[in-house]
C-alpha cells in the first residue's frame, strides 16, 4: 500500500539543543491508517508531526537531512495551541479565510460555517465573535473546524483535546472519527481513553527520539505495558496503578491551618471584559492547606476568574488579600504565584535557566541564592538539560513545567494555576501533583483551574463549580469525605460532591 506520509534516515537538530532530536529515524504511515505516536515528553512527537507535514523545514528553518521524506498534497494540521494557527481576528473571518482559498462562493458561506461549527460542538450566539473572547476549549475547536474546512486527505492532530472538558473531549474525538473515515489520521495525544478504539496502530517513542515499539494497538499496550510505566507514558489504567503505589499518599486531614482566617475572601466579586460582567462570585474563601479545584464546562468563566485574583482584569466588589483589601497589598504577585492557561504568555527571558531565576533577581538576592534555587527547580522539573535554550523552543509539557518553576520560585502561600497538568506525560503530571500536595502539606494554599476529573477525585479538597459566567457551588472534595482504609477502596469515578458553602 502506498504510503501517506513517512521519512527515511531522519537527522534533527533544533539549534541550541544538547543533541540530535532525530537520528536515522525512519517511519511510514499507510494511506487510510489511523496512527497514534506515543512517547514522554519532549520526545520529538510534535516535531515529526511538522515534518511529514512539510511545515519542517518550509515553514519553520529546522536544519533536517533525510534520505526521502514523504509529505502529502492535501492536508491539514491542528496544533496544540491553537492560537498558533489563527489568521484573522474573528471566527467568521477565520474560517471565511479557508473557505475563500477553496474558491467556495460566498453566499453558501455562512451554511458551511454553521455545520463546521456544529461538528465541532462550538455553540456561538453570531458568527462574528472575536476570536481573542472565546475560552482556550473553544479556540480550539475553532481550530479543529478550520482543519475540517481544508478536506484533507492526511490530518495531523497534535493533542486537540488537550484543553476541553470531558464532554468536549468526547465531542471532538466523534467530529475527528467522521472526518476521518477514509482518510490517514496521524495522532499525538496524551488523554488516549477516547481513543484506543479508533486507532490502527501505535508507535512508542523512547525519550532520545528512537522508536521503541510499533504495531497493533491492543497488542502494544499488552505487550509493552512495562515499558510505557518506565517511560511515564500515559495508558489505559495509570491511574489505577499510580493510586495503589507507594508515591500515592494524599490522605490526610484538612490541615490545622485552615482554621485561622482565609487567604482570600470574595465577596460579590465581579470580573469583567471589556464593558461586559464575565464571572460573579457572590461568595467564597481560601483558607491555606487547602487544594480548590476550578471545575466547569469551556466557556465558564474559570480562566476569567483566576485573572480577575490576580488583577489582570477590571474587578469590582469585594477582594480581601491576607486580611487587607486587594488593592493595598502593593502588589499581587507578591502574594500569589500565577501559572497561565498559555505558558508562552509568561516567557519574558531568553533562556529556560534565566525564565526561573528572573523573579530572584528582581528581588536582588545573591547569585549563590539564586543558583541553587533555579538548579534545584530545573531537575525538579526535569528541565536542567534544557537550561540554555530559549523557553520556545521546549515542547509544550516543557513549556508547561517552565511556566509553573518560574512562578513559584519564590514560594509564594497562594498558587493559582490554569489547567497546569495539559501536555504533560503521566511521569511528569504525577510529579508536579505530588509537588503540589508536599506544598498544600506545609500550608500553601492552591486554586487550580482542571479538567481532569482524577485529580479532582484524588488530590481536591475543596471545589469551584463555575457555570454561565458564575460561582455555582462550593463543595467539599471527595478526600475530605472519608479517609479509605486502602487505595483500592477509592472510587473509580468522581463521587457525588457534598455542598459545603458559598455561591448559590
């Protein structure tokens, strides 16, 4: 069978880099098969995406040999972050864009938008929406729309789902299965749940680029078990297996801190964009030692009101810092240590070491200081081999992790992050939630923003439920409810949460 996309003897070096990302790597995808191209990350998954699809080195100036490279005439790419590939301001325009480079006639337009959307499960009250005013869920959705509108023969998917909630999750997964049939789909994902009934084949990718494993996908993950546990590769039943090992051991009761006086106290807090009220809180508190996951459908409003506690949006009513009223703090960040929903918005260095050390120099501490806090962090992180490149140029699990040493370098008692476990290998996910619960432990107080309903079952103790621009409930976490006597007592789904409090 004719191959769809594929390489021989691959050789890449991204400039920078401390070694080849590819060496000798030959790989070819048949027409009609659906690939999923596993690995940890920082692998090189995303990369090879780029260069069956000719984006490397047309596009982006990668220096690359091969002996063949084999790029196909129709295709279309949908990345990570969508905001990456957007061109125009709007949807309508956006979409308007592709269609106008297919010589569609303007007036069956509007119809070809409506179903576009529909597949993608993007419900808008017009077309002409902004585009910089749609969650990162529904950005990308747009994205996957606009892919579709291409009609590809080939459609390279980079981790669509990597920013939507579950049912969001599903409905993209469904829309890429009919778009898919009869078509080569090649597949970088890390949340495989929804997809290991679709896909033909999986080939798994050792850390240093090699491929490891390459066949069947049921045979695979049978066969291959051990080696994607060693290699912190997601598969069906991590969790299961992380809950019943030694490093899993979050049960412990509300710290003693909680009971002194909240962190944070809202009161009728209003966060808006533009001229318009976008999230409203009528009332909640953070106490320190607690973990408060921020649930809710795309679109909510849970990124709006993490920016609103860190003032980066117009605010309204009451805000209470520490005891003090928000704006007397003399500064946010000193009391809050921010990750983004997009890292890159974060970056304002030149190099990974220098990203983490930034805030300390600001603050004048010694170099000595500085050295080993930021050494300490990077082999936290597993980022120290990465030190001297430029923070774009990680993939993004890399991007993630930088964003979230960066900011709490200083330790900050609040930690307020935007979905900080996407793109992210089991390793590396497990990793940071263990970081997380060791802080909470010593009485840091957390606010995260999920869509992952293990982590909410397994590590919350509280819950944020933000529906239609609001705080709905405040809820008690499922770790709070009861102590199980054994890790294989816990639930296998999120339980029913129990009202504690707070916004009605």
């Amino acid at each position: 069978m004719e191959a769809a996309a594929g390489v021989e003897q691959l050789r890449l070096k991204f400039p920078g880099a401390p070694a080849l990302t590819f060496r000798d790597l030959s790989f070819e995808v048949k027409r009609g098969e659906k690939v999923l191209l596993l690995g940890p990350s920082g692998c090189g998954k995303s990369t090879l995406l780029q260069v069956l699809s000719g984006l490397i080195p047309r596009a982006v100036d990668v220096p690359v040999t091969a002996e063949r490279i084999v790029v196909p005439e129709r295709w279309a790419f949908v990345f990570q972050d969508p905001d990456t590939q957007f061109c125009m301001p709007f949807v309508d325009e956006e979409l308007a864009f592709v269609l106008e480079n297919l010589l569609v006639p303007r007036e069956e337009m509007k119809q070809r938008m409506g179903v576009l959307l529909r597949q993608v499960g993007l419900e808008l009250e017009e077309l002409h929406t902004p585009i910089a005013a749609l969650s990162q869920g529904m950005k990308q959705r747009l994205a996957i729309a606009s892919a579709l509108a291409l009609e590809p023969d080939v459609l390279f998917v980079d981790e669509p789902t990597a920013l939507l909630d579950p049912e969001g999750t599903k409905q993209v997964w469904e829309t890429i299965r009919k778009a898919g049939e009869g078509k080569t789909v090649i597949i970088v994902e890390h949340k495989i749940e929804e997809i290991v009934g679709y896909i033909d084949r999986v080939v798994l990718f050792g850390k240093s680029g090699e491929i490891t494993a390459d066949g069947p996908a049921a045979d695979l993950f049978a066969n291959y078990g051990h080696r994607l546990a060693e290699d912190g590769i997601w598969y069906p039943g991590v969790w299961d297996d992380y809950i019943r090992s030694d490093r899993y051991a979050p049960w412990t009761a509300e710290p003693a801190a909680a009971s002194a006086g909240p962190l944070i106290r809202l009161d009728r807090f209003e966060v808006w964009r533009g001229k318009k009220q976008k999230q409203y809180v009528e009332s909640a508190e953070v106490y320190a030692g607690e973990w408060i996951a921020v649930t809710g459908p795309n679109g909510a409003g849970k990124s709006t009101l993490l920016l609103g506690l860190m003032g980066l949006l117009q605010t309204a009513g009451g805000y209470e810092l520490n005891g003090r009223p928000a704006e007397q703090t003399g500064g946010l960040s000193a009391e809050i240590a921010f990750v983004f929903q997009n890292p890159e918005f974060q970056f304002v260095t030149n190099s990974v070491y220098d990203e983490v050390a930034f805030s300390l120099r600001q603050e004048k501490r010694p170099e000595a200081e500085v050295e080993a806090k930021t050494s300490a962090l990077l082999a936290d992180f597993d980022l120290t081999q990465r030190k001297d490149n430029h923070p774009f140029q990680l993939s993004l699990g890399q991007k993630r992790r930088l964003s979230v040493a960066s900011a709490i370098v200083k330790e900050q008692r609040i930690l307020v992050l935007d979905e900080p476990t996407f793109g992210q290998d089991a390793k590396n996910t497990f990793a940071l939630l263990e970081r997380l619960e060791a802080w909470r432990r010593q009485g840091t107080a957390i606010v995260m923003v999920t869509h992952d309903p293990d982590i909410v079952c397994r590590f919350a103790t509280r819950i944020w439920e933000v529906r239609d621009g609001r705080l709905e409930h405040d809820l008690r976490g499922p770790r709070q409810l009861a102590e199980p006597a054994a890790a294989d007592e816990l639930p296998e789904k999120e339980p029913e949460f129990v009202q504690r409090g707070g916004s009605r």
